[in-house]
C-alpha cells in the first residue's frame, strides 16, 4: 500500500482536538499518526505522548518500578494500556479487574472527548470516508499512549 500524508487541513483539525483534550487531560503532551493510519477508512488512529509525572498526579496508583525504569533511562514506553506505568495487582485479583477498567474507562473519556471536538470542527478539517449511502465522518481514536520522561 502507498504510504501517503494526512492533509494538512486534516492534521490541523487533530491539532485542534487534541488542544481541546489538553485541557481536560493535562498529561497529554502531543500526538501522531499511527504506523498503519492511512489502512483505515473510518477511523483515524492516533497514538498519544503523555507526561507521566502528571498522569501520576491525576491517578492514585503505585507506581511500576520497572517502568519508572525505563523513564529514568530517558526511554519513551509505549503502550495501549494509559496506566501501564502503574502497578495493577496480581493477575485477575479485585485490584488487578478495578485498575483495568478504570485505565479503560478514562481512555475511553479521552476519546470520546476528542471525538465531541472533533464533531464541531468545520467539515474542511474533518476526514470523511464515502458510501452508497453518502460521505461520513471518520472517528478518532488513540491507538496507542506513549509515555515520556
């Protein structure tokens, strides 16, 4: 497949959502294009730089050793789960499932944040994808957070 570049228009109107959701988030650094964005139609994925001294401050959750590690060796981790620097129990306990959906429920809100921005841009900053039925609006969604020193 050809690799090919996010219009400039378009990338301006991520650029606006994600200003927006700083605002909210404030451990959101700033954002890219996945990998593999440019292979799906409906839905714009993006990964998420977070500072995780302030993702820290906004969560009540010891943090992992290991990953801390990585930080302090300069390291950007990345990972789909927004707290893997935090510790989340042992495997399937109670506190393991709450940690989970909790790191869920939050990416989620992040998401659907961008997604409310995302709805009131002007349609020329907006990605669309077509159909039988007419154009559509494509969604954002974080594939992956990627978490700075």
């Amino acid at each position: 497949m050809e690799n090919k570049e996010l219009p400039d228009n378009q990338r301006k109107g991520i650029e606006v959502v994600v200003k927006a959701a700083k605002k909210v988030y404030p451990f959101i650094i700033d954002w890219q294009l996945t990998d593999t964005w440019e292979k799906y139609e409906t839905t714009l994925y993006i990964d998420l730089f977070l500072d995780v001294e302030k993702l820290a401050e906004q969560v009540d959750l010891k943090r992992a050793g290991y990953f801390f590690s990585r930080l302090e060796r300069g390291e950007e981790v990345k990972s789909a789960a927004l707290f893997a620097p935090f510790e989340w129990g042992d495997y399937g306990s109670e506190e393991f499932e709450k940690t989970s959906q909790e790191s869920f429920d939050l990416a989620t809100q992040i998401s659907k944040t961008m997604n409310q921005a995302y709805d009131f841009l002007p349609d020329d900053l907006k990605r669309f994808w077509q159909t039988l039925s007419g154009k559509h609006e494509c969604r954002i969604k974080v594939d992956y957070f990627i978490f700075r020193p």
